[in-house]
C-alpha cells in the first residue's frame, strides 16, 4: 500500500512544480573608496515562466532590478518592479540592459570576494520563492 501512496504524489508533483531560476556568471563590479553604488550582473534561467520581483543584499541599503533606457540621445538607468523570465529562455542582467543596482553600499567590494545576493522570484501562479547567489567582484574597470 505504501509503494501506491508515493507513486500517487511522485506522479501528481509535476502539475505542482514551482519555476527552479538559476544564475549563471555572477559578478559584482567592484567600487573604489568613497563609491556607494555598484551593479550586479549574471544571466538568469527559469524552468518555467517566471519574473524576478526582488533582490537584496546584505552590502547594501538598497538593491533594485535597474533597466538602461535611450531618452533623446541621453542614458538613464530606470527601477522595474519585475524582470520575466520566459521558460527555458536565458535572461542577461549585463552593463547597459538590464541589471541590478546596489545603492548605499556599506564599505569597498573588494576584488575577488564574493557578495550574496537573494533573488525573489515569482511564478506564474503568483507563488514567490528565493535563489541565493554569491556573484564574485570583479575589479572596476572590467
């Protein structure tokens, strides 16, 4: 009877399953003395449709999903409040695209060390869940 019962959920928890998002080439622009903000960039993917909705840090006061925009020639950098994340289709969070903001940043990112990075992401059913990243500092200028 048990044998039943687990082959019954194992076969039910496909039509269940929440989107799985993995981050790939995670890296952190590295800040010089006196710098406050910084960006984070990587490449998201989702098993199924997805967006991310949030992000923090615990190196900065504020982390936002930023998105580079033309305005009449001029570059702005503009918050979203969500990034999808289509199934199975590989999203760049990249210098000049999108990419996550990290304002009011505690102290120098440093060089080779690591920043974790939560990411709240949201599926299609509204169902929120977070991926933990530790994206390495790369130095200013790269």
């Amino acid at each position: 009877m048990r044998r039943i019962v687990i082959a019954a959920l194992m076969a039910s928890t496909p039509a269940f399953a929440a989107a799985t998002v993995t981050a790939t080439d995670a890296w952190v622009r590295g800040t010089v003395p006196s710098q406050d903000t910084t960006g984070a960039f990587m490449t998201l993917t989702s098993t199924e449709d997805a967006k991310l909705v949030g992000v923090s840090t615990p190196i900065a006061n504020i982390a936002e999903v930023h998105q580079t925009t033309n305005h009449g020639g001029m570059m702005h950098m503009e918050a979203t409040p969500s990034l999808a994340l289509p199934k199975g289709k590989p999203v760049p969070l990249q210098p000049g695209g999108y990419h996550v903001m990290l304002m009011g940043v505690k102290g120098p990112v440093k060089a080779d060390t690591k920043v974790p990075l939560t990411l709240t992401i949201e599926d299609a059913k509204g169902k929120r869940s977070t991926v933990t990243v530790k994206a390495t500092v790369r130095p200013l200028g790269q």
